[in-house]
C-alpha cells in the first residue's frame, strides 16, 4: 500500500499528489469484482478492473491511498473503505475488518 501525501505546488496553486514509498499490510484476501472493456472513437481498448480487499480490523486506508496487488498492478482505492462485521449466525467467529475496492485502468 502507498499512502497518498501532500506535495508542493503547482503553478496553478494546486497542490500535487504523492505518495510515499509502499508498505507491506496484510490482509485477509482479495477477491476480484468486475472488469469491463471499453472502445472509443480515435481510441484503443481501454479495461477497467476492481477487486475487494479485505483487511484486519484497525488496518488505515483512505480513499486517497493505492493497493500493490500481489501481482504487482497499482490499484487506486475507490471511495471511503469500510468497517464490517460478522452478525447473526456465525457470531462465535468474531470476525471484522475493513472492506475496500480498489480499481485498475488500462488503455
């Protein structure tokens, strides 16, 4: 995972996005969602890919940061990751954790 940081600016005031080097989080799994393909007019293939990343709880991410899969794609997460847990039957598990989608594009 790479965390996003606020750079200097640019010279129209804006500031700029970094990110610091990755760091290895381990998380419980990673499942793939969706990938879709897109053409355009005066444009090659362009495919969308997202994953589900489950992760333990107290794991920090924002919707700022980006995924290393273990393949090596840069993901970047989409929106606010989230809290879940395991209720009702399988409450004996205890199990929770944070929930996040992430999302590769090419093309």
């Amino acid at each position: 995972m790479s965390r996003q940081i606020l750079g200097d600016r640019d010279a129209h005031g804006n500031q700029r996005r970094t990110y610091r080097p990755p760091e290895i989080v381990q998380v419980y799994g990673i499942a793939p969602a969706s990938a879709t393909e897109q053409a355009s007019l005066g444009r090659d293939w362009a495919t969308t890919s997202t994953w589900d990343v489950y992760a333990p709880p107290g794991t920090e991410l924002s919707a700022y940061d980006r995924v290393i899969l273990p393949d090596g794609s840069e993901c970047e997460v989409i929106g606010t990751p989230r809290t879940w847990s395991q209720t009702g039957f399988a409450d004996f598990l205890q199990a929770s954790g944070v929930h996040v989608i992430v999302q590769k594009k090419t093309g």
